[in-house]
C-alpha cells in the first residue's frame, strides 16, 4: 500500500511526517531547520506510487504528488 509523506511547519522549523495514504494519523519521521532539506528528505524516503504532500508555513498545501 502506497504511504503518504508530508513536509509540515513545526514551531520555527519543518519536520516530515509518514503514514499510509488512507490514513489521517501520520508520525514523525525527521525533524529540520529548513523547510528545504525537509523536502529532500521527504523526496529520498518516498518511493515509487507514493503520495508526497507540502504545506506551507501558513499550513495551506502548496504541492501534492505522486512519486513517478
């Protein structure tokens, strides 16, 4: 089953969260300063088929996409 991988604002940082694409409840995966290397993080851990997710700092969602 695909996953689902969000980069989401947290408190003056960006962390990258994981769970199973039909589920709302995702867990923690990295925690980073940047909202850049929490996208490319986001990007290495995410494989083909699967959903990834950014929010913006207003946590409005900016990208969503599907892993080719």
């Amino acid at each position: 089953m695909p996953r689902s991988y969000r980069v989401v604002p947290d408190d003056g940082g960006w962390k990258v969260m994981s769970g199973k694409s039909n589920r709302a409840n995702h867990r923690t995966v990295s925690n980073h300063r940047l909202k850049r290397r929490a996208k490319a993080e986001a990007k290495r851990l995410a494989d083909s088929g699967d959903e990834l997710t950014i929010l913006g700092s207003d946590g409005a969602i900016q990208n969503r996409k599907t892993v080719r």
